[in-house]
C-alpha cells in the first residue's frame, strides 16, 4: 500500500503543533512496532514501546514509561493491528478512533450487560484529541489510504462469534473496530494529563474466528503506509 507523495506535505501541520514534545506510540508486539518503525523512518520525534497484550499490561508499561522518561512526552498513541466491523472498516483499511471505549467494562445483569458508566462507577470511554484525530484522518485519505474514523473497542477476550459481533453492534452501533489494549493506554495518558490517539489496521472480520481469513501481511502493509503519514501531519 502506497502513500501519495503529492499529498504528504500538503498535511503537515506548518508548526507541528502536536510535536512541542516527543511522541510515545504504544504497540502490543514487536511485528507491530517494527510495521511502525519502518512507517516512521528513523524520525527521532517518536518512541516506539512494547506494551504488551491486553489493557492492564499496556497500561502498566506506558504509565511507567511515561512516568520514567526522561524528556517530556507531549502525546500518545496506540497503533497495531485490530478486527474491524463488516460495513464499517473492511480487512486491509485504517481506522481512526473518534472514542476508545472498554466495551466489556460493567457487570452482567438479567436485562444484558450494563456498562460501568450505567452503574456510576467511572466511565468506560476516553475522548481522543478530537483535532488531531480528525486532521490524521484526512491525511490519511487524502494520501490514498482508506480510512473509517469512529469508534475504537478495547476488549479482554477479543470476538470469535456473530452473536458476540452482534451484541457488540447493539451496545456501540457506530463501532468501527476491536483490540485490547487501546483503553489501558488510554488511561495512562489521561492520568498523566496528555492527549491520546488510537489508530488500528485491519487484519480481520469481527465475528466468527477464521485465522485463515486473516490478512496479517496487509495490515502490517497498512500500518506501516499509515505511519509514514502520521510523521508527516503530527
């Protein structure tokens, strides 16, 4: 997958506005922060950390890192790969969150699920920097990338079934795809009072588990043409 080279600089923000600081991206594995590496092409503005899998370890680590380093972070990202709801975001695009939402987060109930926002004990959704979020995905497109920009699920235990896929749908109808660690970075950033990004390539469906159907090349394709773009706009 290819980045148009006539719209890259067209994107930049003139004054890099979100890069006064460095840069944290969060990846669960180290394919992921490779496609990464190779997106951003030596630019020293970014780190790239291992967090590991799932929200509580992700979270541990970019809490640590960012509470170590020893140069400022002025934003964060979480970036791999992630299951994208069909009619939403197709295997092989880009999704962009407008939300991270820790959509298993609640307590099950005889009515259904019921969310921790639902029962007053915090909330299970973290706002992204709406701005930049919206400006990477224009960049994004405009470089040639398909791109879907809405909301991002973090789960424990990722979709293997329609009906799962489909009560997913039902608690979050604008869901655009699934991973399990955007939360947990979320977090940390927030408490360490920094904006946050979550931005995923699609490998697979959400719903019935089929490694066959998985198109691990092309996502990492997708990850890494996404990166180049991101060290242009932020």
């Amino acid at each position: 997958m290819n980045v148009d080279k006539n719209t890259e600089n067209s994107w930049a923000s003139p004054d890099r506005e979100a890069g006064a600081g460095r840069i944290l991206v969060v990846v669960s594995v180290q394919p992921e922060k490779e496609a990464v590496l190779r997106g951003l092409g030596g630019d020293s503005r970014f780190d790239v950390l291992v967090g590991g899998v799932g929200s509580v370890a992700a979270a541990a680590r970019t809490a640590r890192r960012l509470a170590t380093a020893e140069s400022g972070y002025s934003l964060v990202i979480c970036a791999g790969i992630a299951g994208g709801f069909v009619g939403q975001a197709e295997v092989g695009s880009l999704v962009v969150a407008a939300e991270i939402i820790a959509a298993d987060l609640g307590a099950e109930t005889p009515d259904g699920f019921c969310s921790v926002d639902e029962l007053g004990f915090g909330s299970a959704r973290v706002q992204v920097e709406d701005k930049l979020a919206s400006r990477l995905t224009e960049a994004l497109r405009a470089a040639g990338l398909p791109v879907c920009h809405g909301p991002i699920l973090t789960l424990s235990t990722v979709t293997g079934t329609a009906a799962t896929a489909s009560e997913l749908k039902v608690r979050v109808p604008e869901a655009a795809a699934e991973a399990m660690e955007g939360y947990g970075v979320a977090i940390a950033a927030k408490d360490s009072g920094l904006p946050v990004l979550e931005i995923r390539s699609i490998s697979n469906a959400v719903g019935p588990r089929n490694k066959a159907a998985w198109r691990m090349k092309e996502a990492f394709e997708a990850l890494e043409a996404a990166c180049k773009v991101i060290r242009e706009v932020l």
